[in-house]
C-alpha cells in the first residue's frame, strides 16, 4: 500500500449506521426503516465524510460499527462498506474491528462481507434467548436465530463474539436470567454485556407501562439480578470490569473503555460524536440532513466545541466511575486542576460513609453496592464539584 501521512494523532473510530429492519419497542436510540436506495445514498455520503474529515488518510488504532442494525445492510452493500474503508483507512495498525450484529438480519453471504471488510470482533444484540421476551422487547427474531448467527460468523473467520443480554424484563425470573447467562456462555463467548431494561420517553414499551400492560420488575428484584449475574460470570471466568460488562481475561472490549476512560475517538455517519484534542463533534441525527450536508460538499457537522476542561474532569468521572478499576486520580487532577480529595470532599466523605464509594492512593472507584446505584453517585459528585467556589471551569 502507498505510504500515507496521518493526520492527527492515533485515534479509534466510530461509525454509525442508522437504520433497522423495524423499530423496536423498547427503542429511542437514532434509527428507522429505510429502503435501498436510501442505504446507498447513505454509504456515498460516509465514503465523502471520510475523505473530508480525513484528507490525509486515518489508520485508527480500533473501529466500532454500531447503530441501529449494521446488518440491516445487504451483503452487496457491506462489500460496498468495507471498499470505503479500505480506500479511506489504512486498518492494518487496527487492534479490534467491533460490529454490532442483529441476530435476525445475518446471512452467512453478510457474515463473509463483514469478514472481508476487516471485522474480527461480532457483538450481537441477543437481549434474551426466550422468545416471549424477544417478542415483548419487538426484536424480529426467535430465540434459537442466535446460535446460528454466531455459527455464520465463526464461519467467516470472525472469531471474538460478544453478545448483549437484557434483564429486569416484565416477568422474568432469575432462573430464566441464569438460562440466559448460561445460553450465552454455551456459545463461547468471551464477552458479555448485561443491560437492565430501561423505560425512556416516548416508546410504545413506556406507552404499554402507563396503561398498565406491562408491570416493570420490582426494584429489589433487579438489584438480585444484578447481584446474580456478577457472582455467577465471575465463577466462570468473566469477572465485571464496568457495571454492565463483562469479559475474559483480555477479551475487554478496546474501543468502549477509549470512552470509559476518555480517550479520543472520532464519530463519523449521522448521529455520531466524537472528542479529538479536547474538542467535541457531533453530527446531526437525522441522516437525510446529513446526507444533504455531505452532498453539498461539506461536512455535517451539528456542532464542533471545545469541552472545558472541568467538563472534561466531570466526564471523567461520569465514564470512569463506570469501570471496576475506578479513574485515575492523577488523570483526573490533570483535567480538572485540582485534585479529587480538594473538589469532591463533601460528597465524597458521604458516599464513603454509605459504602458506595472507595478511595485508594491513585484510583476513586465504586464498590459493587455503589454500581447498582452509579447514577445517584454522578449526580451527587457533580453536583459538589459544581458547589466547590474558584473551580477551574475553563482550559
Ligand atoms: S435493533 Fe437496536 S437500534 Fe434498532 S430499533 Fe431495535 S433496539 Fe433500536
């Protein structure tokens, strides 16, 4: 290959594809139904994005291909993807090449497409192998889809599976959690991540709640789940490394802990951010605005701005709190301009007395009690930073 200048620094990339076979109920990520003619419209503009946002080429260290459904693009269209990458990226400095799977949309024809577009990493969006929850969460698949997509994958060549499992779902039991862990681990997974299901605003799963369709699972219910799962994969060798992962040694997923412990990634396709040299950009969700920006020569950008450097601290901290090693303090001093001990004593002191929080001399982390409660955490230790009177609050 032609030698490349690099522009920029070393850097993972994410690139989002935005459509799906059909919305689910649970749904309020950016995604929708669209036919082929709109998917091709889409991948000219991300080829053009890339050129733009990368004159000089870009070899990113990871690449996470998430969306959406991924898959919900044929086969032709997924060799189209992998020749824009392979003309826009030099891949061969890539230590993990993610794309999320939708069990339901694979084909073992997609599955070799994704192969020869540099994908050695598979995440599928499983969410239960008991089809009455899949039909209550709408994923427009049964439950065995799963074994014989992850078949198609290794198939391919693709070797490193991860899949993501749901629970506190409306009616399940902790014995049918298990037979999920169980299901997945069958599959030699070496990662697994585990989501409670969340009721956001505006989705016909929320709709179903307020008239009392469904019953939520009961909160002490979802805290033995949550207690169950991190007992049960540690035994079989996936300890918790952030409140919803798990992994095998060396199997924790690369690009996702470069946002956990805010590193720098570049957010590419509509709905994507990214943080580069302390600057955060953003695209606009809908991709036909995308698409018409792309097309007019420029890039799409929503907004490009600076993140001051206490935001940056705070983010830090939001993030890396999500992970069982905790943040670096000396990290987090360098970003804020002070160190923890002087910005978040109060709260800090107080989430310790309640056990919820653990200090050590170079990290702050939650114990396995103040992971089941991380966002009442965020809430009270920003809101004390924020208290703290001649905070640095700008670079
Ligand atoms: S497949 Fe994923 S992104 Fe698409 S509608 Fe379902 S949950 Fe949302």
């Amino acid at each position: 290959m032609a030698r490349r200048k690099y522009a920029g620094r070393m850097a993972s990339l994410y690139l989002h594809i935005p459509f799906c076979v059909r919305k689910c109920e649970y749904c309020d990520f950016v995604s929708g139904v669209a036919g082929e003619a709109e998917i091709d419209r889409y991948l000219r503009a991300l080829d053009r994005e890339l050129e733009l946002r990368f004159p000089g080429g870009l070899a990113p260290d990871t690449v996470f291909i998430g969306g959406g459904t991924p898959t919900r693009l044929s086969a032709t269209q997924w060799l189209t993807l992998g020749g824009i990458l392979r003309r826009r990226l030099d891949l061969s400095r890539c230590a993990e090449f993610t794309s999320e799977i939708n069990p339901g949309t694979l084909t073992p024809e997609k599955a070799d497409a994704l192969r020869a577009a540099g994908v050695d990493r598979a995440s599928f969006g499983v969410q239960s192998f008991h089809t009455r929850y899949l039909q209550g969460l709408g994923r427009a698949y049964e439950a065995g889809t799963a074994t014989a997509a992850v078949q198609m994958a290794r198939n391919a060549g693709i070797a490193r599976v991860s899949m993501d499992l749901m629970f506190a779902l409306p009616g399940q039991t902790p014995a049918e959690l298990r037979e999920d862990v169980d299901a997945a681990l069958a599959h030699d997974t070496e990662h697994l991540s585990l989501y409670a299901l969340t009721y956001e605003d505006d989705t016909p799963l929320t709709r179903q709640l307020q008239s009392g369709a469904v019953t939520p699972c009961p909160e002490e219910l979802e805290r033995e789940m949550f207690g169950l799962v991190g007992d049960m994969l540690a035994a079989r060798g996936l300890p918790r490394y952030e409140v919803s992962n798990f992994a095998r040694a060396g199997a924790a997923c690369r690009h996702n802990l470069v946002y956990w412990t805010l590193g720098e990634w570049h957010g590419v396709g509509a709905a994507a951010h990214g943080l580069i040299g302390g600057q955060v950009h953003r695209n606009p969700p809908d991709w036909k605005v995308y698409c018409d920006a792309i097309e007019a020569g420029r890039l799409a950008l929503q907004t490009e701005a600076a993140m001051p450097r206490f935001e940056r601290a705070e983010t830090l901290l939001l993030m890396g709190l999500r992970l069982t090693q905790g943040v670096e303090l000396r990290r987090f001093r360098n970003l804020a301009g002070e160190g923890f001990h002087t910005l978040c004593a109060a709260p800090a002191a107080r989430l310790i007395e309640q056990g919820l929080l653990e200090l050590n001399q170079t990290h702050v982390r939650c114990t396995n009690e103040g992971l089941f409660v991380l966002d009442e955490i965020i809430v009270q230790l920003a809101a004390g930073m924020k208290a703290m009177p001649g905070t640095v609050n700008d670079q």
